[in-house]
C-alpha cells in the first residue's frame, strides 16, 4: 500500500520524505493556511521535494472553474492530482481533466455508488472519508471493502486512497481492506512504528550487550 501525507506544511514533509517511505502528498487550501502560506507556492516547495502524487485542491464549484484551476496547478508539476468533489461537475471535470492526461482525485466520497461514478469518469484517485463516517456512525472500513469489490469486479483502474486516517489501526484496517493508498496525517504516520515490546525489547538488547562487553569496531 502507498502511504501519502495528509498535510500542507513542505518542512514537515519534507522531514517525513527523509523516511524514504513517503510515496505522495495530499493538500487542501485549508491546510495551507493553517502555515500563512500562499496554496501554490506551497505545491511548489511541496513538489520539489516529492516525486510521487501531489493533490491540489481546486476552490471551483462549476466544472469551468475546476477545469481552470486544474489546468493552473497542473503546470506547477507533471505530478499534480487535481482534486475535485463528488459532484456532477466534479465529474464532468475529472472528464476534462483527464482527457488530458491529468491525474484526478474524487474527493469527498461516502458510498460505494459514488466512487464507481468516479471510476467511470476516469478518476486516477477516489478517496473514502473514513474517518468522518465512523463520526456519523457508520463503518468506514465497510465503504472501502465494498469499492474494492466493485472495482474488482469490473477492473477499474482506479486507485482507492482511504482518507480521513484517524489512527495508526484505521491505516492497519485499511490495508486488510484492500486500499491502494493512506494518506496519514504526520502524527499518525510517526507512530505507525511504534510498540511498547520494541522499546522493551531494544532496551534489554542493549543491556545485554553492554554487560557483555560487546563492541563494533571499524576495520
């Protein structure tokens, strides 16, 4: 499974790239100015530091304005997804948009019906907000369960990115699931290494070995 970084802070993933684990990124205008950065000149930094998929959210609600905008960030870098919703014109510009060999991500998607409209409409990304269905009650793993059954079933290409990532288990259930892509908010994504019997179990390596003298030397 890939694993994206759910943030728009360059200096924050740029650190988490040094992981060598990174694959891509996903932004908002949001979380751009959470930093009091301007959205493209953050894209910018943010792709010069990231090989892999970088989405960049359109403001558009009309297809017009989404095509626009799509087009202005896909000259920022040749790996700019542009995301848009899940709506009809959402739709009609994942269309557009990849028509002209364009990487689309349908974001804002809760049911199954949804994301196979995405997939008929050529989206190279569709992402599941599990997080905020199981806010709502609903089970979130469920939704991505059944996208990959239908996927599967009819060979659709494109790739389920479970989004809203609420914990290091959500990224764990994900993969069970059958999702392509995580994209992981840094918090999470720093404690995915992390268990009590490591610590434990590097700690009493470290004493024995100390109590044993035992030492590496250079040659």
């Amino acid at each position: 499974m890939k694993l994206f970084i759910d943030s728009a802070d360059p200096k924050e993933i740029a650190r988490l790239a040094e992981t060598g684990l990174v694959d891509g990124v996903t932004t908002n205008p949001t979380l751009a100015a959470k930093n009091g950065q301007d959205y493209v000149e953050t894209l910018e930094e943010i792709c010069r530091t990231i090989k892999g998929a970088v989405s960049a959210e359109v403001l558009a609600t009309e297809t017009a304005g989404m095509i626009s905008e799509g087009r202005r960030f896909a000259r920022i870098a040749k790996n700019i997804a542009i995301k848009v919703p899940m709506t009809w014109d959402g739709m009609k510009a994942c269309r557009a948009l990849r028509s002209e060999g364009l990487m689309v991500n349908v974001t804002l998607c809760f049911s199954a019906v949804q994301a196979m409209v995405a997939a008929k409409a050529g989206a190279t990304f569709i992402s599941p907000f599990i997080g905020r269905l199981d806010d709502a009650g609903q089970d979130g793993l469920t939704l991505i369960r059944e996208i990959r059954a239908i996927y599967d079933n009819f060979d659709f290409k494109t790739e389920i990115l479970a989004a809203s990532i609420r914990s290091v288990p959500h990224v764990r259930d994900s993969a069970i699931a059958g999702a392509d892509v995580a994209t992981i908010p840094p918090d999470i994504f720093q404690k995915m290494i992390s268990h009590p019997l490591t610590d434990k179990g590097l700690a009493a390596f470290l004493a024995d070995a100390k109590k044993a003298g035992v030492r590496i030397r250079d040659e």
